[in-house]
C-alpha cells in the first residue's frame, strides 16, 4: 500500500475516534480505576463502546455513545455497578479535632459496623449489593425488660446464585460480629436480578477508549 493511501487510512481513523467522542455521554464520574474497569468491561461483554478518562485528581470518567446511554444504565443496574465504597471503623473515627458526644460516638461504631458488615457480604460471589442495617438499643441495665438487638440484611445477587443456601452462614456473620446481637434476630433480604444477556453474541469483544483514544 503506497504512503498515500496509509495517510487516508489513519485520517479516517482519526475523524471516526472524533465523530464518536463528540456523540458520547458521561455515564459515571470520581470513580477509582477498579471501579471504571469493571463498568468498562461489562460493557464490552455487552458489545457496547465505552470511553475511560482519567482526571487530574486520578478519578476517572466513563461515558458511551448517546444512543447507547439507557442500555448501558440498564446493564449497569443489572450488575450492581458501579460498586459502592464502604468506610471502615478507621475511617469514620477520624478525627477532625471536634469532640464527639456519647450519642455521637455510639451512631458512628454503628455506621462503622454496617459498613465493614455490607463490605464483607458484598464481596461474596454473585452478590451484586449488599445492606446491613442494625439496630442497637442502649438499654438501661435497672430496666426490667430490655430491647434486643436486631439487624436486616439486604442483598441483589445474580438469579443464577442459589444464595438462599447461604442465608445461615450470612446471619451467622452478622451475628457473630456485633456483641448482645442473636442468629435469630437477623432477618436476611433477598434480591434476584437476572442477568442482561450479551447483545454481541458472536463473543467478540466491543471497542472501549481510554484517554481519548477507541481501542
């Protein structure tokens, strides 16, 4: 092929790569890489394009085709993306040099509880998202009769994950990790979501960009 004819080539290549970002819309932003790989390929499983930029903080921007956008959303919500950031009890006892109340500190160790509780079921295979609320009450040791400890667990799995077998396991989590609290004083919520089925079914993979440019 003459030089000629390459430099056609490469300028059509280059009008495409334009014609498409100009065309796109930003799905998600202040995502970290793992979050944005994991949009970007269950995207590409679906056969659609997908655009990954990174900004100047290091949070990165995911967008696709106009046309696209409600697919993409659909798709997303299907797969629990993107997943949420959960705080550790380190992170929400930071201080910031205010002095907390007694109310104050017992909200927080609950908050922190919840969230090292939703962290650790939403890491188990198939689950899509997971929510732990507690309820704890701050019971009056002269009461007569007190107010036992309860707590619900929410989960979105995959519809394929017979996570009805591991209902006693994630109440034996719970359980186990907040004191006063009993297995049978956790109520567990289950969500299946069947999975969206792959528009490309010849399995190739579809084009995503990163920094601009459609790989």
């Amino acid at each position: 092929m003459n030089r000629c004819g390459v430099r056609c080539r490469v300028a059509l290549v280059v009008a495409s790569m334009l014609v498409l970002q100009a065309c796109s819309v930003e799905l998600y932003s202040n995502l970290n890489q793992r979050q944005a790989n994991e949009i970007v390929a269950t995207l590409m499983r679906h056969g659609i394009p997908a655009q990954r930029e990174a900004g100047k903080d290091g949070k990165m921007t995911v967008s696709v085709q106009k046309d696209r956008f409600a697919e993409a959303m659909a798709i997303l919500d299907e797969s629990g993306l993107p997943k949420q950031e959960f705080q550790t009890l380190g992170d929400v006892f930071k201080r910031d040099g205010l002095v907390s109340s007694p109310v104050e500190e017992r909200a927080t160790m609950i908050y922190g509880l919840s969230q090292e509780l939703s962290q650790t079921i939403s890491d188990i295979d198939g689950v899509l998202s997971a929510r732990v609320h507690l309820v704890l009450p701050e019971n009056d040791p002269l009461r007569q009769r007190l107010v036992p400890s309860s707590a619900s667990v929410f989960i979105r799995h995959r519809a394929s994950v017979p996570m009805n077998e591991l209902i006693p396991q994630v109440k034996m989590l719970v359980a186990k990790g907040i004191a006063g609290l009993t297995y049978d004083n956790v109520s567990v919520t289950l969500i299946p979501v069947a999975a969206a089925l792959p528009e490309n079914a010849t399995g190739e993979p579809g084009f995503t960009t990163f920094l601009g440019l459609w790989l």
